[in-house]
C-alpha cells in the first residue's frame, strides 16, 4: 500500500467520489500552483482548521507554532505536490505530522502522542459543560488526551482533516487494516468517554473550529 505512492503522488485510491469541498479544494491548489494567490487563500482556508484541530490534539499546547511552519513547508513545496483535493488534505497533514516530532521529542512523547503535560483531566472540563452543550475546545482536547495514542491519532486524522482510511494509514505509516480497527476503538473510547452517538462529531467540530 505505502509503495504505490513512492513517486510523491497523493491522488484519491479506489472509485469513490470526490465530495463538493474536495472538488472545489483541489481547482483551488491547481490554481495556487500556477500562481494564484487569492487560490492559495482558499485552500488555506480550507485546511487549516482540519489541520489545527489535528495538532491540538496531537501537540497540544503550540499546536498554532507548529501550524505555521507547517505551513511555511507546504508554500516552498506546493509546486511538486501531485494529487487532488483529498490528497491535498493528506500531504498537508504528513507534513503537520513530520513538524510536531520536535515538540513532541522536547516533551519525551512519540508522535503518536496526544495532549500535553499539564493537560487537564477530561471530567474537570465535563463537569463545567451544560448538557446539550457545544464541548469547549479544552474538553474536546482533554478527550482526546484520553485515548490510547494511536486510537486518538486516528480519530483526529479522520474525523478532523477528514482524511479516508488509505490516506490516514500512509500519514501514519501504518496498514490500512490496522487504522480500520484503531478507527473502531477510537470512536467507542470517545462515546464511552463522552456518552453521546455523536461524539466524534462533537470533538472534530470543537477542536477543528469548523462549527
């Protein structure tokens, strides 16, 4: 799986089609390619929240730090980059996840990690939070801090970038069968942890500020 796309090339795998954010993201990175920067604008604003509210969750504490010289790699190396608007989410968070080792490796955590020290306990957060409430964004990280390190790693990939299932597991290095079960696990953690259906939609929404 990982070998197919030794050539740099991030483009969708399998039949399924492209969803009107994908489409509209990928003429926006073609366009930024050729120089456009209003086109690069909206592929910033595009990623950016997926690609924050991932390193919230994986950094924690200067997530916004490692954002901005993510995005200062993902500027100088748009011109190489081959792929569609997926795959633009993909490589944009491969290389988010390539810059947080430093913070992580300073803090003595593997880039798997989630949260940070000093993060607080996920109830101290719950228990200020109105039922029906929107989580906060400390709740919604202190959650993910929670799960197992890879489970919560995957669960931000999906349901944050919004990356599917190959494209998480080349982000991670891993196989697709194995992102599959920690998908699983992740999203029961999270609604045992939170009890509604829709935690995982919860937490994205909160920690990718896209609601």
């Amino acid at each position: 799986m990982l070998g197919q796309w030794g050539d740099g090339s991030w483009e969708r795998e399998g039949t399924r089609s492209a969803s009107a954010d994908d489409l509209a993201l990928g003429a926006a990175v073609a366009q930024a390619q050729d120089g456009d920067e209003a086109a690069f604008a909206v592929l910033y604003r595009f990623v950016q929240p997926g690609l924050l509210g991932y390193l919230r969750g994986t950094v924690g504490e200067g997530a916004e730090v490692v954002a901005a010289a993510a995005w200062r790699e993902i500027a100088r190396e748009l011109p190489r980059f081959r792929g569609d608007g997926h795959g633009f989410r993909g490589w944009t968070a491969s290389i988010a996840r390539r810059h947080a080792r430093g913070p992580l490796r300073r803090r003595g955590a593997s880039p798997r990690s989630t949260g940070s020290p000093g993060t607080p306990q996920t109830g101290d957060h719950l228990d200020h939070t109105l039922p029906g409430a929107p989580l906060s964004a400390e709740a919604a990280q202190a959650l993910v801090a929670r799960l197992p390190r890879a489970q919560a790693e995957v669960v931000l990939l999906r349901h944050v970038v919004c990356l599917d299932e190959s494209a998480v597991a080349r982000v991670m290095g891993r196989p697709s069968a194995v992102v599959r079960v920690l998908a699983r696990r992740g999203v029961r953690s999270l609604a045992r942890l939170l009890g509604p259906d829709d935690a995982t939609h919860d937490v994205a929404g909160t920690l990718g500020e896209s609601r």
